[in-house]
C-alpha cells in the first residue's frame, strides 16, 4: 500500500481537453471534488479513471481536487499517475 505524504498538484487550468488534479494527504479513505465542463456526458468514466489509477497505486487515503476541461482518458490517467507520483514522493 503506497501513502501520500504531501500536496501535489498537475495541469493546466487554462488549456482545454486539460484537466487540473491536486492530492493531498486524506484523512481516511478517498474524498474526491470532482467538476467538469462535460460531467453530464463523461463525468462517471472519468471518476472511474480516477479511483482506476488510485487502485493501481494502493492509495486508499487522500484527497483529490479535479478540475477537468474536457480532457480525453489518456490525458486523465497520465494527469493522476503524475499527480500520485508526487504526492508520494519525500
């Protein structure tokens, strides 16, 4: 099970088909906040990306901030590995 230890934030507010993630250590379990300008089409397959990636990594504590604008699914996995790698790291 991997930790995270610190905040740490990914993206490009500005950019559209970007997202913006922040992680932060949690305090028990995961609590996402999660807004997008296309939430009513993709909004379920993107939160499922997102704990996806979470899995991967053994992170079962922490808080996520996502602000999406539009991004495709690699962009996403790609935003969350980096943003997981950094949290983790000392």
């Amino acid at each position: 099970m991997s930790k995270i230890i610190r905040a740490a934030s990914v993206g490009n507010e500005k950019q559209n088909a970007d997202c913006v993630i922040t992680i932060e250590p949690g305090n028990g379990g995961i609590e996402l906040d999660f807004t997008s300008t296309v939430e009513i089409q993709y909004g379920d397959a993107m939160k499922e990306a997102i704990f996806d990636e979470l899995s991967k990594y053994g992170i079962t504590d922490a808080k996520l901030t996502v602000v999406d604008r539009g991004a495709i699914d690699p962009v996403l996995r790609a935003r969350m590995e980096a943003v997981i790698k950094r949290g983790m790291e000392g």
